[in-house]
C-alpha cells in the first residue's frame, strides 16, 4: 500500500515515521522548509523509544507513481492550502482520510473532492514539533480511530490493510463502524479543554483547584454535550476514550494544544472548534454562555495576532 501524508508535523511525524519504520510506504508532502529538515532523518522524542528515521518527502506537484491512501494530517486553519497541495494525488476513489479534530473539514474535503472517498478519523496523541523539526511525544498515549461513513461506497477492506499497517508499527488503531459518533465525542471533549484551559491559561488541575474551576468545565461540557445531542449524536454509553475522566482529573497538567499555539504566538483552530460548536448550537437555539466567552477570548487573541 502507497501511503501519501501530508505533513510530517506533531502528529503526521509521529504516527508516519512510526509507520515506515515497521516498513509501511509512507511518502510526507511538505513544505521545502521541512522537506530540508528531513533531509538527514525524521527525529522522533517518545517514551517509546527516540529515533532517527530515513523518510521520502515530495514537494508541490511534484509526480509520482499513484497513491492508495491519502492521510491529511495539518490544521484546520491550513486545510485549504492541503487540498490545494494534495489535489495532483486525487484520483477517482481514492480514500482521503484526515486526521483532523472538529467536523466540518469532512464536507470541506468532500466538496472539494467528489470524486473521493472521505474517511472519518481521530489521532489521539500529545505531541509537539520543536524549532528544529524533532518531533517530541510527551506521554506513552497515541491511538487512531478511523471509519467509514455511511453515505458512501463500502471501503472497509482498504481502511482495514491501512489499520493492520498502522497497528504493525505499535500504533493503538482500530476501525469503527460509528465513526461520526466518535468524531462527535472528541469535538464535545476538545472543545471544553480548548475553551476551559485557553481562557483560564492553566491547565485542567490548575483550574480545578480553584473555587469554581469544576463549575466551569461542567458547563463547558454540558453546552458541548448538548449541541452534540441536538445534531443527533449523543454520547454513547461507553466512549472508547475517557474523555470525562481526563476533563475531571484533579491535579492534572493537561491542557489543550491550542493553548500551546497561543503561547507559541501561532494561529488557532479556534473557529473550527469552538466558533463552529456554537455555530451550530444556535441553529438548535441552544445557549452557550461559557463558550461565547472563550470564543470572544480568543478571537481577541487572533486579532492581537494580525496587528
């Protein structure tokens, strides 16, 4: 199976490199300035063991030999650019999974791509890219999630050889058959951690620790839950990933990776994940008084940022 990535970032470093290290064929699509630090290796920092990998990049519209799989893996605020880039690859039918957090990307890259097939999927992992491209894993924890949805034509068996690749390099993957719910259950997660701990500039045990840090993510998640309800997909009685647990964890030094961008000066996904559950929550006239503020809080940043 021919894998092409786009980025070799936090995520797409980690789980990519891994993968060609058990002998996958990954090639990353990036940018030159990364395609130079990869150049002697992709580094990888991880309880699990540091590496130095020998990678194949392309750059642009670069041609080469057809892809099986596509796998997004960028920011939200940089996927039209990604579609732009990966666009040369796109054949008919050709699966297009990305690994991105939020929702409304997979109509993005539908709309953008007819003729492709869209997987849902969900990277659980934290991790971080320094200043000179090492990519450092900052716990043992990392997992896919990936399915198909409903709406289209049946491609299990390529989601499945691409999940035994995954699973051949250690990575905790596996395929669900109720990928939108699980889509659902992370967004309703993240953007309670990405609302709480960026408003609050602290971490999850900070903010519990204080007089009335566990009201806040309660009504955080509660707002979350019930737009997530509202668009018909409640959570499921049993999520694969603790996600109340680790939102409740007293003493815990989680905090989302949007406040790390925020302390880096970088841009946000604060539109994709927030702006986009409130704006769906209006459309059910649901009341988000606790995310507004965060929103708010945020787009003052972004505008901070532009000036």
């Amino acid at each position: 199976m021919r894998i092409l990535m786009l980025g070799a970032g936090a995520i797409g470093g980690y789980f990519g490199g891994r993968m060609i290290a058990a002998g996958s064929d990954v090639t990353f699509l990036v940018r030159d300035r990364r395609a130079a630090q990869l150049k002697d290796g992709l580094k990888i920092e991880s309880p699990r063991g540091n590496a130095t990998i020998r990678v194949n990049t392309i750059v642009g519209g670069a041609q080469t030999d057809p892809f099986d799989v596509i796998v997004l893996c960028c920011k939200a605020y940089a996927l039209s650019g990604a579609l732009e880039a990966i666009a040369p690859h796109v054949r008919p039918h050709i699966p297009i999974l990305p690994l991105l957090n939020g929702y409304a990307h997979l109509d993005q890259i539908q709309d953008r791509f007819p003729e492709a097939l869209v997987w849902g999927g969900i990277a659980g992992i934290a991790a971080t890219l320094t200043e000179d491209g090492t990519v450092v894993q900052m716990n043992p924890n990392q997992f896919i999630t990936a399915g198909t949805r409903m709406d289209q034509p049946d491609s299990t068996a390529v989601l499945e050889a691409l999940v035994s690749e995954m699973v051949r390099a250690e990575i905790s993957a596996t395929v669900t058959t109720s990928i939108e719910g699980s889509l659902w259950e992370k967004w309703t997660f993240l953007a309670t951690l990405a609302a709480a701990t960026c408003l609050m500039r602290g971490s999850i045990g900070q903010i519990l620790a204080t007089d009335h840090g566990e009201q806040l993510i309660a009504g955080l998640f509660d707002e979350c839950n019930q737009t997530a309800v509202a668009e018909g997909h409640p959570p499921g009685p049993s999520p694969a990933q603790n996600y109340r647990g680790m939102l409740f964890e007293q003493g815990s030094p989680f905090t989302a990776s949007m406040l790390r961008d925020i302390k880096a000066d970088s841009p946000t996904e604060a539109d994709h994940i927030i702006g986009d559950m409130i704006k769906r929550a209006r459309r059910h006239s649901i009341a988000t008084p606790l995310l507004d503020v965060a929103y708010s809080h945020l787009q003052v940043y972004e505008a901070q940022r532009a000036k």
